[in-house]
C-alpha cells in the first residue's frame, strides 16, 4: 500500500489513498490495514479509500477498550475529521462486526454497508446454528496467554483452510502478521471476547441502508450458510458466495471479490 496521506487521530491509524466518494476499510482479529493493500491498489482509482488500524492491532494502540461500543465510537471519532459522511464501510470478520455496530448506532454515518466473511453472531445461539460451536474460539482465548503466535498463526491457518488458493493465502497472511508490529495482547483477548460473546442480530434488522455480504464457500469460521441467515434478518440484504474461499476471500480470490465489491459500491 502507498497511501498518499496517513493520520493518527485519537491513537488510531489511518492510511488515505485515491480520490472520490470515502470507502473505510476495517480489518479482521489479529489483523491490521495493511491486509486490504490489494484491495487499496484497485479502490483508490474510484474511491478516496480509508484504511484503519483497530485500536491494538497495527499501528494503533490498545486505550482499553472493552466493550464494541467503544471500538466502534473510537472509529467513528478517529474517522470524524477524514471523511465526509455518508460513507461507504466495508469490515472484514472483526472489522465487519464493528463496522455493523457503527451503522446501526450511528446509521447517518453509512450510505451502504459490505461485510466479508462476517456475521451478526459468530458463534452458534438458539436460532443461529450456522455458526462456530462456543468452544472454538474458547480454545483460541485459552492459548492466547501461554502462546500468542502459535495461537495467531493457527487462527491464519483456520482462514485459509479449504480455500482453494490455501497456500499462497497463507503465505500472505504470514507475510503480513507482524509487518505493523506486535498486537496488543490484552487488545486480542477483547477482540475474541466480543466474537463469542457479542449477538447483534436486533441491531442488524433494524438497519435500513443497502447491505451485501461477501462469503467464502469453504470459510470455517464463518460458514456460507450465514448467507441465510442474515436474509431472514434483512429484506434489503444481497449475499455473494464466492467459490473455493475460505474466510479471505479478496486474498485468494481478489478479482472475483472486487467485482462484487465494485459493483455494490457502484449502484449509490
């Protein structure tokens, strides 16, 4: 990524790049922006594209955050003096559960909403069964103390599993794992705290803007068949599964998912 403008406005790290409408991207768990850097090369031609760093992931520090709210009310304040709202937000697993809580709180912030590979819940509930059993990410949370890389580099593992660009996914992952530092240890731990425990599906029937749902066929961490679900919740959602993928799919399959991308994008 080459951004022609970075920030750090209330700790939180921002990279710019491109002109036109303002596109946020918000990465998954573990992660951090320079994740999307494919993405940006093609977005920032029609898009002035925004790229966060998570507070404890990148370059943006942990300020003890614990709750989504505050996640996403630091986003929202660090994106306050960059862009012109309404925007167009996209968030990745993590990212997109944020980036739904920003809609829904704040919905005269978002013109349209595209999530990749993430859900309302995502961990299995009574009415949601298309989702990771409870114990997945408990085990996750477990080993985080004894080994946080082991346990970053088994999640990555976990992303890429099934997809049909497995190996050269991870190795871009792996890549990038630590190119913006070390996470926030105690940033991780929240982090999968709000991915077990948080359920936004109220939240999410009540947004109104246009929603798209980006999934991988072979995601195990959240499965295809979320697609359903999240239908049942919005009228005005529209759902693309991309063949093969597992949870990144705009890392093993960018061309197919830019075209998705685009296109939601484009019909504002």
């Amino acid at each position: 990524m080459n951004p022609d403008h970075s920030t750090q406005v209330s700790r939180i790290y921002i990279e710019s790049a491109g002109s036109g409408p303002d596109l946020v991207l918000l990465h998954g768990w573990g992660m951090h922006g320079g994740y999307w850097q494919g993405m940006v090369a093609e977005l920032a031609n029609t898009y002035r594209v925004h790229v966060v760093d998570l507070p404890g992931h990148g370059h943006s520090p942990y300020q003890h955050e614990q709750t989504l709210d505050d996640f996403a009310a630091g986003v929202v304040k660090a994106l306050s003096e960059q862009v012109t709202a309404p925007v167009f937000l996209m968030g990745w697993s993590l990212g997109g559960l944020i980036a739904q809580q920003i809609t829904a709180s704040s919905p005269q912030l978002v013109q349209r909403l595209l999530l990749v590979a993430s859900s309302p819940s995502f961990i299995q509930r009574e009415g949601w069964a298309g989702a990771m059993t409870p114990e997945v990410l408990q085990g996750f949370a477990d080993n985080l103390a004894l080994d946080y890389r082991g346990t970053l580099s088994r999640f990555l593992a976990l992303q890429v599993r099934g997809s049909e660009q497995q190996q050269q996914a991870l190795r871009e992952l792996r890549q990038q794992m630590y190119s913006r530092g070390e996470p926030d240890l105690q940033g991780l731990r929240v982090g999968l705290s709000l991915l077990r425990d948080v359920d936004l599906r109220s939240e999410l029937s009540q947004i109104t803007q246009p929603v798209c749902l980006l999934a991988g066929e072979r995601d195990t961490l959240v499965p295809a068949s979320v697609c359903e679900g999240m239908q049942s919740l919005l009228a005005q959602i529209e759902t693309h599964v991309i063949p093969r993928a597992g949870h990144a799919p705009f890392l093993s399959h960018p061309a197919l998912s830019l075209d998705v991308i685009k296109a939601f994008f484009a019909h504002a």
